[in-house]
C-alpha cells in the first residue's frame, strides 16, 4: 500500500484476496459467483475474478506455481462499473457454504 501511494495519484479497482480454505476454497468462490465473470481481463467494464492457480494448472504443476511465489489460495478481482451493493451481495452468497 505504501508503494502504491508513492507511485499513484489515484488507486485501481484490482484487488487480491487469499481464501484460508486453500485452492479448492478458491476455485469453489469463482465457481459460485454469478454476477461477477470468471475471467482474466478481457479490457471491458464487467467485474472479473479469476483464480490463478487454476488458470495456470494446465501448463504448470500446483509445485510450480507455489514455487513461483503465487498461492492456490489466491483470487484476483477487476472491479467493473456494477453497482457496489449488486457486487456485495454477489460475493456475499459465493462465500457461504
């Protein structure tokens, strides 16, 4: 956050979030939205989230993509132009199990 501040006069809608139910956590709350795209950005206004082990698995081994640093447990959000609470409730319902 720090760095950001330095380099940015304003601040992005990309975001990341750990799930602490590993990749299987993570795969199941992408699977589950329904509002929200399961997509890498495809340069449009839509939120997008994407699970990046998942993505890189048919190409890469779950040890290789821990060895480059990424987490399994690790999803990435673009936030688009739908209204907040639309987005709320979307990740709200995708996170109860």
């Amino acid at each position: 956050h720090a760095l950001a501040r330095r380099q940015m006069k304003g601040f992005g809608g990309v975001l990341s979030i750990e799930l602490a139910g590993g990749y299987d956590a993570a795969k199941s709350l992408v699977g589950r939205l329904q509002l929200v795209a399961n997509a890498v950005s495809l340069g449009g206004v839509e939120t997008l989230a994407v699970h990046a082990a998942s993505v890189w698995e048919g190409s890469l081994s779950i040890a290789q993509i821990e060895a480059a640093g990424v987490s399994t447990a690790l999803v990435r959000i673009a936030v688009g132009l739908e209204h907040p609470e639309d987005l709320v409730r979307d990740f709200e319902q995708a996170l109860v199990v």
